[in-house]
C-alpha cells in the first residue's frame, strides 16, 4: 500500500468526514476500554474528545481546518498512548 497521504485541506468533505468518524469511533471504543479497566479519567477525557470531533464533523469548513487537524493529532495520541499503556500492563 503505496497511498500518499493528503493534509486535510487537499481530502474531500467525504474523506474528511470519514477520517473524523474513524477517529472519533477510535476514542470511544478505547473510552469504553479504559471505562472497563477502571480509569475514568482517561475514559472521560477519550469521550469529550470525540464528542468534540464529532461535533466539528458536521460542520467542517476551510476556516475550522487547523482545529480539526489539532482534534485529530490529539486523538490519535491519546488512542496510541492507551493503546501502548494496554501492551505494557499486558506484558508485565
């Protein structure tokens, strides 16, 4: 799989669209994770970021393009810090 990747300004409204949906859809099921192994916290702040994504999704102009991208910079971080926290428990 050779795809370039294109920045947020260069996808259409449906790849855009689509992106913040796999994103958001990645937050909560890794909120319902965390929800599961007792840390709320990470839970609660997974959720109102997708909460937040989801909310931008709807109504994504150029102007709201730097906050969309800022959004998905920190889910996909808080998605990948749980992700490694869950591999690291496991194997300890």
């Amino acid at each position: 799989m050779n795809a370039i990747s294109k920045t947020l300004n260069e996808m259409t409204i449906v790849e855009r669209t689509s992106l913040l949906d796999t994103v958001a859809d990645a937050l909560e099921a890794t909120a319902e994770e965390a929800k599961d192994a007792g840390d709320v916290l990470f839970a609660t702040n997974s959720t109102c970021v997708a909460s937040t994504i989801r909310g931008l999704s709807g109504h994504l102009g150029i102007r709201d393009l730097p906050a969309a991208e800022l959004l998905l910079e920190q889910g996909i971080m808080l998605v990948h810090q749980y992700s490694n926290r869950s591999l690291h428990e496991t194997h300890h």
